[in-house]
C-alpha cells in the first residue's frame, strides 16, 4: 500500500468513526474527537472531560480506528502528538469544531473560556504509514474509573418488589 493511499485509508476512517483508542505511555483510551485539517483533535484533562493520560506535547501514540458500523479495527496509525496553545489560530479553528461534536456539556456557552483555562486541547497527526492489526483480538479488563453504571441492590428491593407483586394478585 502507497503512502497515500494509507493516508486516505487514516482520514476517511477517522472522520467516519466518533471514537478512537489512543495510547501514548500506558493504556490505551477510547477519545471522543474531530477531524480537523488533517489531523484527529481531542480536548481532556480537565473537571468533566476525557482524560488524556500518557499523552505529551512532542510525543508519539498509537490511534487505533474502529467501525462506526461494526465496532471492529479498521486501521492503526501513529500519531505525533501536539498540544495547542489557546488563544491561537491552530487552537480556535480545532475549538470551534470540537464544540460542536461535545455532547451534555454543563457550561455549553462558556464551554471554550473553561477549556482555555483548565483542559489541553491535541492535534494528532499521522506520521508515516499504518501499522499491521494483529490477529489477536487484544481485549482487556476496562481501566478503573468513577463512572460506573452497575451497583449492588440494596438488600431491601427483592422484598419490596415481591410485597409489590403480592398487592397486585
């Protein structure tokens, strides 16, 4: 496969896909992002957004594509990584399209005032060719996190809901 055609493969994947796994130095994260002048952006580290852990300014990481239909791998790519200083041209065009792909944002009218004070905005560019996907399937346990969706049942509930369905017959 050509460099371009490689580079085409990247873009076209990336924009079609709303997430995207990266890992800089440690494990890799699902990032929500945007495509922008060709290179995937992502905004984190900061209260309330994504985190961005192992990923510096002049460093290098892995972006894994998955199908926005299927879920699957389509393509890895290395990334190299920039953070954008606020304020500028770079930082204000990639704001501008991440706004509008950040969902449920509690502050959505001062959204960008808080991201230029207390978050880091990324430009992931791709650098060289795509790499080989395994044929493994490279599963792993989900990192920890607060945002838990599942917890015991109180201890009380299997008695209300059968009291409840006593009342009813």
């Amino acid at each position: 496969m050509t460099s371009h055609l490689d580079q085409a493969l990247v873009e076209e994947a990336t924009k079609k896909s709303g997430l995207i796994w990266v890992r800089g130095d440690g494990p890799a994260r699902a990032l929500w992002h945007v495509w922008h002048e060709g290179a995937a952006h992502v905004v984190g580290d900061g209260p309330g957004e994504q985190p961005l852990p192992g990923l510096t300014d002049g460093g290098t990481a892995e972006v894994t594509v998955r199908s926005k239909d299927k879920g699957g791998r389509l393509v890895t790519w290395t990334a190299a990584v920039r953070e954008l200083a606020p304020g500028t041209e770079a930082w204000e065009g990639a704001v501008g399209e991440l706004k509008g792909k950040r969902l449920n944002a509690p502050d959505a009218e001062r959204m960008t005032e808080r991201w230029a004070r207390e978050c880091r905005v990324l430009r992931l560019e791709p650098r060289g060719t795509t790499t080989e996907l395994p044929d493994e399937s490279l599963s792993a346990p989900p990192l920890p996190s607060p945002a838990v969706t599942r917890r015991p049942i109180p201890a009380a509930l299997p008695r209300l809901l059968l009291k409840r369905r006593a009342h009813r017959g």
